[in-house]
C-alpha cells in the first residue's frame, strides 16, 4: 500500500496520523506517515517517527527543525473530546462553548433527573452513571479534556482520582480556594501523589471576570485550548513574536 492509500484510509477510519515531510535540508521532499500504533511508512529516515508522538499531541500543523532539517508535520486527527461530569448549566453551556470550535462533547451525572436531553441539549453524548463508570466508558487519552463541576467530594474525589490516571491534556475543577484546598486534602486521604495534584486546574478557567454559566464556560474553554496548544493564555498584545494563526495581524 502507498503512503497515499494508507493516508487515505486512516481518515476513512478516523484514525490519527501524521504525515513528517522534509522541506528543507538533506533528503528535501521525503516524507514518513505514521499511523498511531503502527509501523511509520515512506522514505524519509525512519528515526523521524520518534517526532510522530509530540505532533500527534499538539494536533497542530508545524515546521520544527530536526537532526539539521526542517520538517513540516500535518497531522490528521479527530476533534478534541469534552467530558464533563455535572449536569449543571454550566455543563450545557461549557459543551455548547466547544461545540462551536468543533469539540465532541460528554457529560456524565449519576443523577438520572439532571442528566436528560432537555437539560443538556448541546452534548453529543450523555452518561448516567458513577464517575469511576463514566471515565471507564470515554477512556479519556491525549485528546480529552476532562472538567468536574459537581462540587461534592462523593463524585469530584473519585473522578479527579481517575482522570489523574488518565492521559488528558486538561483536568479542571471549579470551586473556590477553599474548596480546592479542602479537594486537595480529599484527594491526598484517597491515595493521590502530592505531585500528580499539580495537573488540576482548580479553580478552572482563565481570569476573565466570569460569572454567568456562559462566561464561566467560556473562561474555562479558552484555558483547556491554551493548555493543549503550550501556551500561557494572556493578552496577544504581551506576546512577543509571532501570534497564533488565524489572529488578526
């Protein structure tokens, strides 16, 4: 099978991948396409697979300079996974928030009476259960953001629990810092490293002034995208350098 083909049939499937090609320097034009879990195909060196992984977890099209060469990475990935657990308002408008900028969205509630349609009309997906059985099901990776809003240690401590075992790039938590550190101390009692605890973003979300369940979705929607894109989430005006794509010049 080509390097095309395969291309080709891990977007059909949905699979993620990404394409290294060398634009500049010895070997120009080579490409390698890697498939997540398989064997890298093409005639670029072999050794460029090992960038494969940091591509495929930025899901951002780049150059980056590599052994004296600079290699343009395209990735193909399926969109960023939301999962929430509390069918507050602020879930709904959290999952409306990222379904605008292309997000799969979960929320998950053991009570049945505030996990419905008609309450949570913007998730794509809802889950009536413990939070241990949740995350089970979503199996967050890489690709997931995870965001409790339930504020009470029987589902918050269990489920920052599992999500600190799990590969997401986001965990955020609401609450004050009074209920962060009372969390903290919950969490620490239940068998959590100390160091592992520095992954919460607790209270979750940029400091936007927020405080309507829209403008709290959105504070903490624009953190979990400056997290999974490296960045520190301030002004662009205090950006040095080259802005993001897409912002205006």
């Amino acid at each position: 099978m080509s390097l095309t083909q395969r291309l080709l049939a891990a977007i059909e499937r949905d699979e993620r991948a990404v394409v290294l090609t060398i634009v500049e320097g010895e070997d120009v034009g080579a490409k390698l396409l890697v498939v997540e879990g398989e064997e890298p195909l093409g005639d670029a060196p072999p050794e460029l697979a090992r960038e494969a992984d940091d591509a495929l977890r930025r899901a951002r099209n780049r150059v980056f300079e590599w052994e004296g060469r600079k290699v343009y990475a395209e990735v193909y990935a399926r969109p960023p996974r939301l999962l929430v657990y509390g069918a507050v308002d602020t879930a709904d408008a959290l999952c409306a928030a990222a379904q605008a900028v292309g997000w799969r969205t979960i929320v998950g509630d053991a009570r049945s009476k505030f996990a419905t349609p008609e309450r949570m009309p913007h998730a794509d997906e809802l889950i009536v259960a413990w939070p241990e059985d949740v995350l089970a099901q979503v199996a967050p990776d890489f690709h997931t953001a995870l965001v409790t809003l339930a504020h009470d240690d029987k589902f918050d401590v269990p489920f920052l629990s599992g999500a600190l075992a799990s590969d997401a790039f986001y965990i955020g938590a609401i609450g004050s810092r009074r209920t962060q550190e009372k969390r903290r101390a919950r969490l620490l009692e239940a068998g959590v490293a100390e160091d592992e605890l520095a992954r919460i973003h607790g209270p979750a979300g940029l400091d936007i002034g927020a405080e309507t369940p829209a403008e709290t979705a959105v504070a903490i929607l624009a953190e979990a995208m400056a997290v999974r894109a490296g960045r520190a989430g301030g002004p662009l005006r205090d950006k040095a350098g080259r802005i993001s794509v897409g912002a205006s010049s």
